[in-house]
C-alpha cells in the first residue's frame, strides 16, 4: 500500500504555512492527513504556529505565548507567501487556486478552527496535531489539545484506528501526557536522531508510531523495516524531493508528510522504479 499523504503546515509549498487557505488547498490536492503545529497563547488558547516567534510568519513580531489570541488574530499570517495559480485556467477550475486574499484564509488560525475544518470534510482525513516543546506553559498544552479534542468529540474514539486526530511530538514526556490523557487517541514520537538504544525500532510504550526525519531512513533505510517488525509504523517528514518519495515507497513507510500533496501524490501514483 502506498504510503498516505500527509500535508505538512497545509499545502505550505503554494500557500503561507498554518492558514485556512494552505489547508483548503490539501484537501483540494486529495490530501490524506493534514499536519499542525500548536502553541499555547498568553491567554490559552492553541494556535497553530512553527515557530517560537511570530516574527517569520506574521505581519508583526514577538514569542507566541507572550502575545493573546486577540493579539495575534490581528496579524497577517499570509502576507509573506502568497503565490499566483500555476495557469490562468487554475482561477476558473480551481476556485482555491486563488491567492489567499479573503482575510479569514491568511489570518492567524486556531486549533479550535482548523477541528472544524477538519469536521466538516472527508471522515477519512486525520488530523496529525504537534505539540511543541520545550515551551513556557510545559504540560498544559496537553491537556489544552485533550480539552480541545472533546470540544469537538475527537478526545474518546472508539479505537485507535477510529480517531481522527494523530498526536505527535519529539518530546517523549509529552506523548507520556498524551497518553495519560487520551489513551485511545494515537500517538507518533518524532525523531530528529536515533535516540540512545533506540535504533533497533522499539519505542517507549507511550508511541504507537516513529517519526523520522527524512534523513535518518536516507542514512538507515533498514530502521522502517525494524520498526515494523517491533509493531511500530512510520510517519516520516518531510518528504518533497522525488527521490525521497520513492525511498519512502520503497521501505513502506505509513505516513508521508510532505509540503507539495499534489506533485508528491502525483509521484506516488506514477510507476515508480522502486
Ligand atoms: O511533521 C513533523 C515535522 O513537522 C517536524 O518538524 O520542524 O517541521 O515541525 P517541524
Ligand atoms: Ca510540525
């Protein structure tokens, strides 16, 4: 089975990262998953944001959780990467092929928000949510996302196969909260390195899945193999490049996130030499 396209930030490679527009575009494209980042603001709310700082992102600067969510809903997060359609027909085929002009597309997007999107689409499409640390408000924004999650009736599927929402994170001890929280909503612990002992495909009992970087199964192609064998399946990141996307194929990897959902499920379509 190939591997499901997973749109990392959105569709980020044609829209600004974490808008409403980026992620219209992936379901558009026939996206599998969509993937967020989530920071707590100064008054508590999950955003969803990359960085520590706004200052990439946004039409203004400071630290996330030193801003309120009226502080930030008042910024621009699309200004910096608007992107023309590819052909003058995209603007009558593809109504979201249109610049993310419209002012609720490109402003600052919230978790609460981008749950009901995720409602109100495809049941198959889930929604892989990571929490990033270290941060000020440590493990509140765990139970912040379990709270958000049962606003919306995604905290207590019926089965991990049956959750919509994917928790994910390179913090070991916040997928243990994950857990501890929401034992049935499934959990990925992202890896930037093999950590110590870790090569062999176990993984602590609070993952059910690994998260490699793209450049580790470059460098250890056989650790998704590994996994398998431990019961693990793999989520890998961020994988735009073709030869990568192959590679992916090629080793079975589950989940694929990637910036361009379009072009990369095109690769994955196309008969791959694998
Ligand atoms: O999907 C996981 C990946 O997003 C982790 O890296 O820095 O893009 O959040 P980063
Ligand atoms: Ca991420």
């Amino acid at each position: 089975m190939p591997p499901s396209v997973i749109a990392h930030r959105g569709a980020s490679a044609h829209r600004a990262e974490h808008t409403l527009a980026a992620y219209a575009l992936a379901l558009d494209q026939g996206a599998d998953g969509l993937e967020c980042d989530v920071r707590l603001s100064r008054d508590g709310h999950l955003v969803c944001v990359h960085d520590r700082r706004v200052d990439r992102t946004a039409s203004g600067r400071g630290v996330v959780s030193a801003l309120t969510l009226d502080q930030l809903a008042a910024l621009d997060f699309g200004h910096w990467h608007d992107e023309m359609p590819s052909s003058p027909d995209d603007l009558v085929r593809v109504p979201s092929a249109l610049p993310s002009a419209e002012p609720h597309a490109r402003g600052l997007l919230t978790l609460d928000a981008l749950l009901g999107l995720l409602a109100d689409t495809r049941p198959d499409v889930r929604l892989f949510v990571e929490t990033k640390h270290p941060v000020r408000y440590g493990g509140l924004v765990e139970a912040k996302l379990v709270a958000a999650l049962a606003r919306h009736g995604l905290s207590r599927p019926r089965s991990k196969d049956d959750s919509r929402v994917v928790m994910m994170s390179f913090s070991s001890r916040a997928v243990r909260r994950m857990r501890e929280h929401a034992p049935r909503v499934p959990t990925v612990l992202l890896l930037d390195r093999f950590p110590p002992g870790r090569r062999d495909g176990t993984l602590p009992p609070w993952a059910d899945h690994t998260g490699p970087g793209v450049h580790l199964l470059r460098e250890d192609p056989g650790y998704v193999a590994r996994s398998r064998e431990r019961g693990h399946d793999t989520y890998c990141w961020t994988v735009d490049e073709p030869r990568d996307v192959e590679l992916c194929a090629r080793l079975g990897v589950r989940y694929l996130a990637t910036n361009a959902p379009a072009s990369t499920r095109g690769l994955l379509a196309a008969d791959l030499p694998l």
